[in-house]
C-alpha cells in the first residue's frame, strides 16, 4: 500500500517562535527628520518638558484672579494629576487599539494647538469664573479644569503610546518603558528649571505659552512620519505657517488701560506682573501687582499717600518719638519708608521686599529718595530679620503681602513676632498691616494676629481704619501696634502722645489726631482664634473680605 501522505505540521522549534509585536519602527516609506527610536524619545523629552511648563506657567494665568494661595496650587497639582492618570490609562487603551505613529504626532499636535488656545482665553475664562460667583476657593479649580485638564491629558497619553510603539518584545518592554519614563521625567525637570528660573523672569506668561506650544508643534512635526519628501514638504510648511499664525495673531497679555489713564511702566516679575498707572483726572499714580493696587500716591508733590493706611505707620512715632533706625519689611510704592525719611532724613531706614523690581519701582516712579540714610534690600523679610544683630531696630514695620491680600504665612507666626522683638531696642515698637474685620465672618485673621502678636510682646494696641465711622464687620485695614516694654499705654495715654507728636512730613499732627480716634478699645470675643505657630499657621485658609 502507499504510504498516507503526511500534513505539513510545524516543528517544535516553529512552534515556539514567539509571535510577532508591532515594531515601533516608521513604516519603510515614511520619511521622517529623525530615526524613529530618536523621534520618539524627542517626542516623549519635548512633552514632559511642556507638561512642567504649562503647571508652572499656569499658576501665573490664574493669580490675578484668585491670588497665589494654597488653592491655587493645590488645584493645579490636583488637575494635572488628575489629567496624568486619565491620560496614562487611555494612551495604554489606544495604543493598543491602534499603536499608529501618526496617530501619536497627530495627538501631540491637537495639544500644540490648544496650548495656542489657553494663551488666547485665559484672562476670559478667569474672568468669566471669577464673575459667576466663584471665590479664591473653588474658582481656581474651575478655570484651571477648563483651561488646563485636556492638553495636559493629551500629553500624559504619551508616555504609555511610545512605550507601546518601542517595545520591540514582551523581553524589552522593562527597558523600554524605564528609558520612556527616565526621559519624559528628565524634560519634566527641565521644564520646571527653565520656565522658573529663565522663561519667567524674562517674559511675560502669554510669550511663554506661546513658546511652550510652539516647541510641542515643532517636535511632533519635525519627528511625523510623512508618507514622501513632498508630504513632508508640504506638512512642515503648513505647520510653519500655522506656528507663525499663532505667533502673530496671539497678542500678549496686557494691562487694560481705561480711559483717562497713562501706563507708565509694566514689566513681569518671578513674583508679580506689575503695572504703575497714572490716572489723569485724579492726579493720582497707582502701582499694581496684577490686577490688585498695592499703592497709590498723589502726582503733585510731597505725593501723599493716596492709600491712608500708610499713615498710620506714623503710630509707631508716637510710643517711640525718637526712632533713628526703622526697618520696613514689603516695599510697595516705597510710601511709608519715604514718609518717615520726611518726618526725620537722619533716621536710618532699611526696605525689604522679596523682588527687587518692586523695590526698582519705588525709586524709579514713587519718588523713594536715593538718599544713603535708604537702604533697599531684595531679600526675604524672615531671612533678613534672622539675620540682623539683635536689638537693632527702634522700629519694625511689617506690611507684605502676596498677590490678592494674603500675608505670607511664615511671616504671621509667634516665631517671627518673637523674632522681632528680639531685633527692637527696649522700647521699640512692632506695627503690622493686616486686611482683615474685627468681627464676623471676615474677622479671623485680625482676631488670629492679635492673639499671636500678644503672644510674643507684652500688649497689643489695634487701630481699624474706619472705626471711627461705625465699621466692625467689614474688611479694612487694621494696624497692629506692640511695643518692647511692659508700660501699659490707655486711649488716654494714646491721645496724649498724639498731642505731642511733631513731624515735617505731611502726615502732621491732626492726621494723627484723626488716626487715634481708630482706636479698638472693645475688642470681640476671641476665644476661638487660633495662635499662629511655625507648624501651624492656616492663614490662606482665612476669609478677609465681606462676601
């Protein structure tokens, strides 16, 4: 009989052949700027670096509308987490659906272009959030989903898409995933140091928007497996277009003039966008830090002060008439340390504010005299104050705040105030500007400072501005005065060092008159105010302003 004849049945080595993955590889006739393993590994670097930039960025985007406040920074965290966790797990479900190169360009992309986007909106989605009754609380949260979630999660889809195209095998798929993630954390680093440290200081958070976009355009085009050298001709020609389009059409984010006014000078600043406005009609100059007035003083000389509270700095002369060294921690306009070289040129007085162009500002266009008896120093006022000889100052006067009120909480503490006291000559006095009401839902800031002060100095004396004229539940300015001794000072005592007080400055004796009557002499119930402490000190936490 014939033998049967036998299927062809594949050999145990066929049989253990591993099946075949896709490749990451371009497809043989694309034609590319760079290999494919390259382009990726651009691809992936450029998009971490642009993530960090876009956070850090986009702090500066909402901090004229909501200040620069834990709530701030804890709905930028929580966001882009939030769009990294959502991108992670869909970039893994797509890329194995459809582990397409083009597809992952085409995606970094759509991103380039929506990052054009924020640059475009964000002043009216912050403004629109802001209006619809959104507080610093919740309001960043909101504008930060709507400007922020959907390229961020465009961009968390990298990482797992270019893993999925690179992982030649299950065998390197450990390698090839730990390279991916060492490369997009190593252009997250980059991103962070360059846009904090470069972009920044340099230009304004529109420019850098624009910039940020136009590198993420720029890789995914540059690394676009184009079908021809004529498709890639044409595409990046589109795309250089597109990007000059963008460039050219996407004004940066300037401060609003009203009518009537004269912008002097804008400039952006690792701490503020500062704009000094002169408004025509009232003769008045304003300084600004973002969308917030910070000082304001009359054009025609002896420029006073157009912000009162600045004149109730003058307390501290009251107490201690004799002050020859007196340290101002937060320059603003420079007011208040020029009101006092008027009322005395020998008293030696030294200005602190943490951004030097603040202080540049307060010379340049507030009329601070460059007087010797003037020091200005860019320098953290705690840094400073902790380093200053003990006993050296018969003044201290702290009046800083960051964008939108809020006092920087390390600057609020028992710690500091004892630190202070430290730095006063017996006698010397204390004073702090606090936005705050003395009663009510707007009160537990003042309420907190006032028993945190007293912690650390023998008495508290408050001045509210406005008092005098019925107002205890709404926000105003309260000073807060402590002296280093243990004298008691009565409303009487303050009405007669009022009455002895002499100065050439133009806060004369009636101002002073007129700022003693602000005096709290029936303070609320402060029972439940919590004593600010180095490890606890929730001061952005507070409302200071009436809804």
């Amino acid at each position: 009989m014939a033998a049967k004849s036998k299927p062809n049945l594949p050999t145990a080595t066929e049989t253990a052949k591993p099946a075949q993955r896709p490749t990451a590889a371009t497809p043989p006739a694309a034609v590319a700027l760079l290999p494919a393993t390259a382009g990726l590994n651009v691809l992936v670097f450029v998009s971490g670096a642009a993530l960090m930039g876009l956070e850090i960025v986009g702090s500066r985007l909402l901090a004229p509308y909501f200040g620069n406040s834990v709530f701030v920074w804890g709905s930028l965290i929580s966001l882009f987490l939030i769009a990294l966790s959502l991108g992670y797990y869909i970039g893994g479900w797509l890329s194995d659906r459809r582990p397409s190169r083009v597809l992952l360009n085409s995606i970094v992309i759509v991103v380039a272009a929506m990052m054009f986007l924020i640059a475009a909106t964000a002043a009216a989605v912050c403004d629109a959030v802001v209006r619809s009754g959104f507080g610093e609380k919740w309001g960043p949260f909101l504008a930060g989903a709507i400007l922020f979630l959907a390229p961020s999660l465009g961009m968390g889809i990298v990482s797992p898409f270019a893993i999925r195209l690179a992982a030649q095998s299950v065998a390197s798929v450990g390698r090839v995933a730990g390279t991916l993630y060492a490369l997009s954390t190593l252009g997250s680093i980059a991103g962070t140091m360059i846009t904090t440290f470069v972009l920044i200081p340099s230009f304004g958070a529109t420019a850098i928007l624009k910039g940020l976009a136009a590198a993420l355009m720029l890789a995914a085009v540059a690394t676009f497996p184009f079908a021809s050298v004529g498709a890639a001709v044409r595409g990046g020609a589109v795309a250089l277009v597109g990007l000059a389009a963008c460039m050219w059409a996407i004004d940066d984010t300037r401060a609003a003039v009203p009518p009537g006014t004269t912008l002097v000078r804008e400039l952006d600043t690792p701490y503020h966008h500062i704009t000094v406005i002169d408004e025509r009609t009232s003769g008045a100059r304003q300084l600004k830090f973002d969308r917030f007035i910070e000082s304001a003083i009359e054009l025609a000389p002896p420029h006073r002060s157009k912000s009162l509270y600045t004149e109730y700095f003058h307390l501290a002369l009251l107490p201690k008439p004799d002050v020859s060294r007196a340290l101002f921690i937060g320059a603003g306009g420079g007011v208040g340390p020029r009101a006092f070289h008027a009322h005395d040129p020998a008293m030696e007085i030294d200005v602190v504010d943490i951004d030097q162009a603040v202080l540049d500002v307060a010379r340049l266009d507030f009329y601070l005299e460059a007087s010797p008896k003037i020091r200005t120093i860019a320098a953290d006022g705690r840094m400073f104050v902790r380093n200053a000889p003990d006993g050296r100052y018969d003044c201290i006067v702290l009046d800083a705040f960051t964008i939108g009120g809020r006092i920087p909480f390390h600057l609020a503490t028992r710690e500091f105030f004892e630190l202070c006291r430290r730095k006063l000559t017996r006698g010397g006095v204390f004073l702090m500007n606090v936005n705050s009401a003395l009663r009510g839902d707007a009160s537990p800031i003042f309420q907190s400072m006032y028993k945190t002060i007293d912690e650390a100095f023998p008495s508290v004396h408050a001045f509210a501005l406005g008092l005098q004229y019925g107002l205890r539940d709404q926000s105003t300015n309260i000073i807060l005065v402590a002296v280093n001794d243990d004298r008691e000072i009565t409303p009487q005592a303050w009405q007669d060092l009022a009455q002895q007080y002499s100065s050439t400055s133009y806060v004369d004796r009636q101002a002073v008159e007129r700022i003693i009557a602000d005096l709290v002499t029936e303070l609320p119930d402060m029972a439940a105010a919590a004593i600010f402490t180095d490890d606890y000190a929730p001061i952005e936490t507070m409302r200071f302003e009436n809804r």
